[in-house]
C-alpha cells in the first residue's frame, strides 16, 4: 500500500471537500429556533429567590440594578466571540468606568467609597455575565488599587488613583511566580536598593491585565530586610516585558501575562511606603478572597438564570423540560445553592463591616462558595444537554469560566488550610520535618 505525503494527503482532501465547508456557520437562532441563545438577550434574574435584594442598603440596590443594566446591554452580546478569539473587548472599559464601581470601598481621591457589599453586588453583576470582565474590575481595583490606598504615601494616592477610578489608567498586580504559587511567600523577584531608587530582578507569571496595563504593582524581596515590599512599575520601564499565556480553557478574555523584570529601575517615589512584610499581602489578599466569592456567586446566578429560561422554552417528549422530574430536581439544587452561596457571602460582608472579618472567615467563604458554585455550574451543563458546550447558550463559557476561579487568590486548599490554622492554631502548609528515623 502506498502512503501519500502530508502535503498529496493535503491536496487531496482540500479537492475533495465539500463546497460546504466554506460556507459561515448558521445564526444560532436559525439552526437552534426552540431557545434563546445569551448572545441575543440574556436571560432575567431569576436567581434571587430568597429576596436578597431585601437586604440591601437603597443605594447598594441602585448599584446593582445599574451594574445589571449595563453588562445585559453592553458585555452580554459579544463576550463569547471575544472569548472563543481570547481576546479583551477594549470598547467596554469606558463602559465599566462610567458605572464608577471601579475603585469598591476605597474613600476619597475620586473613588466611590462603596460599601464591601455594594462592591461585592457589583462585582457579581458583572460576573453574572462574563467573569473575565469582573477578574479585569477585580484585579484593578481589589489588588492594585486597593495596595496603594492602603498602603501608598499620600503623592502616590493623588498620582494614581483618580484616574484608576475612572479606568483611564489601567493596573495590574504581580505575585505569582513560575516556582511559587501557593508558596507565595518564598518568593523571588529581588529589590535592591540603589541611588534614587531600586533595582527589580525576577519572573512573575498569570499576571492579570498585564499586557496592556498602564502600571504595574510588583512585589519584590528586598535583598536588605528580606521582606516583601511592593513597588509600582510604569508600562514600558526598561527592562520590562509582558507577553501572554495563550492556550487557556478557562477566563479567556482575561490577558493573563507572563511579566520579566530585567534590571527594571524603579525610582523610590514608586516603592509603596507603607508595605512591609507578606503579612500585608495578607490583608490585600483577605478582601480579594471575598471578591471572588461573590464572583462565584454571580456565575452560578448567571447559569441557573440561563437554565431556568432554557427548560421553559425546550420541549422533547411533547413538553418543556421544565415539567419533568429531573429537571426540575437538579434546577431546585442549584437554586438552593445559590441561595446558601449568597447568604454566607452577606454575612463575611458585614462581618467586614464591623471590623470582624479575619483572613480565616475571607478564605473559608472562598473555598466554600466556589466549591458550590462549581457543583452549581456543572448541574447547569447537564441540563442544557448538547447546548450545554455551546458558548452561544452562556452555561459552557461559565463552566470552563469557574475553573480558574476555583483555583486563583489561592487554591481551594490553601483557602481551607488557611481558615484550619486559624481554628486550630496549628499550621499545616509545609510538610513536618521528622527527626526520628524510620522503623522500616
């Protein structure tokens, strides 16, 4: 038998094709009639059965319903084209800025001053429907951001955070690296102090928002204390470079980058004053850990609402999916789920409120509530049976969506360990080290 070579195999095929294949795939309200795709009109909220909304200050409803507006009209139409090329859909910054969300709880310096639920409500708006646009919010506001308002000198705080508010500076915030992830601590990356400033040397890796951010906040080992400082390096430093990781299943549009520090000149009026040691990554870390939280709230909300409109409009068997038994079981599942979900993320909101929340009650919340938020998303994927892997249809984009959230600000391991250590006094992160010789 003779074998043609990959290009005869080539040339054969393409002759033999069909004049089909040439032709654009069929609108999905076209080849699919009995359902509404996402992409064409997002679904209600039907999520909140509970009436949360109950709960809320006026203004924190206000917010939400703006939020809610804007990302239905605005995101809902064109996130899953902008995910499957994993790319960022630019034009809806300006979108997002006017919402002046951006900024969360932060006071003064042009920042809304929300309350940790208002900001915690619009964040799981936008991640209702697309989460990646939320992770862009997240990673901006509740890790640089926040950083610099927390921890910044008062220039740096009128320098940089007003036009962060607005979105017209665009930040990222740096530490992972390619050998430490949930290690953290033991970082790399070096500081070293030199004339008028300091010298960053290292690799960081699943930088959010890197490749295109005007700023970065970098933390780095200072070679003198040994402790972890922060510094805020400017888009196109010398010595800087930010390329992206590509062939993600999960949060696409998301520019996740890999960030090379070369001795990078940062001048000292951009080392960040008031962080010290990891322990302040700790506190920044503790209220991101709640954002994404809620951020898994609202991808769960965003599912069970498209399932919910789903099974009412698909019938087989004669009848909606909606009327048969276990439909209706998994759909009460995921209803209750959220429900729990988003009551236990009130409560560390209000434990924040009144200065109660602790890095244990931050990571319990994250661990727990992504975990049912997983469980929550993958009954919506069996529910919408083949639909269930078309991005058209909302729920497979969300599915591969929660993936990374589960694992990012910390693995949902890590978060348990961390709310253990805090209930039991005992820290079990690193193996124990065994003095005694086995008997074996």
């Amino acid at each position: 038998m003779t074998t043609n070579s990959s290009e005869q195999q080539d040339g054969v095929n393409k002759s033999a094709r069909s004049s089909y294949s040439n032709l654009p795939a069929l609108d999905v309200s076209l080849a699919f009639p009995q359902a509404t795709p996402a992409t064409s009109k997002f679904p209600p909220c039907a999520s909140d059965y509970y009436n949360f909304d109950g709960l809320l200050t006026s203004e924190e409803q206000a917010i939400r319903k703006k939020v809610r507006e804007c990302v239905e009209k605005e995101l809902a139409p064109l996130v899953a084209e902008y995910w499957e090329k994993a790319e960022f859909p630019f034009q809806v910054i300006s979108k997002l800025g006017a919402l002046n969300i951006a900024a969360g709880t932060i006071k003064g310096y042009g920042c809304p001053g929300l309350s940790i639920t208002g900001a915690a409500v619009a964040l799981a708006e936008i991640a209702r429907v697309d989460v990646s646009c939320s992770s862009f919010i997240l990673v901006h506001s509740s890790l640089a951001m926040l950083t610099i308002a927390q921890y910044g000198s008062e220039e740096q705080k009128q320098k940089y955070l007003p036009s962060m508010a607005q979105l017209k500076t665009i930040a990222s915030w740096a530490l992972t690296e390619p050998d430490y992830g949930s290690d953290a601590s033991a970082l790399r990356t070096t500081a070293t102090k030199v004339e008028g400033g300091w010298i960053l040397e290292g690799q960081k890796r699943w930088v959010g928002n890197s490749t295109f951010a005007d700023l970065s906040v970098i933390l780095a080992r200072n070679t003198t204390t040994k402790q972890i400082n922060a510094f805020i390096v400017k888009k196109h430093a010398p010595g800087l470079a930010a390329t992206k990781i590509e062939n993600k299943i999960g949060l696409r549009i998301v520019q996740n980058g890999d960030v090379l520090l070369n001795n990078v000149f940062v001048p000292d009026e951009d080392r960040v004053p008031g962080f010290k040691s990891f322990q302040d990554t700790i506190t920044t870390l503790s209220i991101s850990r709640l954002m994404v939280a809620w951020q898994s709230i609202g991808i769960a909300m965003g599912v069970y609402d498209m399932c919910h409109r789903y099974l009412m409009e698909r019938k087989q068997f004669g009848a909606p999916l909606a009327v048969f038994q276990i439909t209706q079981q998994k759909l009460a599942q995921m209803l209750g789920n959220i429900q729990a979900m988003i009551l236990a993320g009130w409560r560390v909101c209000k434990l924040y409120e009144d200065g109660k929340m602790t890095a244990g009650h931050a990571s319990l919340a994250k661990a727990w509530i992504t975990s049912r938020a997983r469980e929550t998303v993958a009954l919506g994927r069996e529910l919408l049976g083949g639909n269930g892997i078309s991005t058209d249809f909302h729920v497979a984009k969300a599915f591969c969506d929660l993936e990374p959230i589960y694992t990012y600000e910390g693995s949902y391991e890590i978060n348990n360990l961390i709310a253990a250590r805090e209930i039991t006094g005992f820290a079990s992160f690193k193996p124990a080290v065994s003095t005694q010789q086995s008997r074996l």
